[in-house]
C-alpha cells in the first residue's frame, strides 16, 4: 500500500467509467451513484481545501449524472 494517496479516488475513477461504459440505465445509475459515494469519502480524507472541493463538486455532478441519465 502506497502512503500518502487516497484510495478512494481511483475507485470513484473506476466507477465513473463502468457507468460511462454501461449501456443499460438502472446499471449506469447504479454506477453513478457508488461514485459519488466514493467521490464522497475521497474528499472525506482529503487534508487539502482545494482537491477537496475538487472532490466535493465530482460527487455532485456524479449524483446529477444518477438522477438524469443521458
């Protein structure tokens, strides 16, 4: 384990990805939501202001992505 990174943030990455690349609604939905959850606990742990806002602002557009599918 790398110190010193936050795990979280690849694993918000990774779902944003599944979400893109999945072509059934319910599942990018699914998808968008567990990467604002991850978005979410990234910024939790985050001690910079700056990413952390950065992190804040992906979970929320990662929620309006949930709550309005393309």
């Amino acid at each position: 384990m790398s110190f010193g990174r936050n795990p979280h943030v690849p694993k918000a990455q990774a779902e944003e990805q599944k979400a893109l690349a999945s072509e059934d609604a319910h599942a990018a939905s699914i998808a968008w939501r567990e990467a604002a959850r991850q978005w979410d606990r990234a910024a939790a742990r985050e001690t910079d202001a700056k990413r952390k806002a950065d992190y804040e602002a992906k979970a929320e557009a990662a929620r309006a992505n949930a709550e309005a599918p393309e």
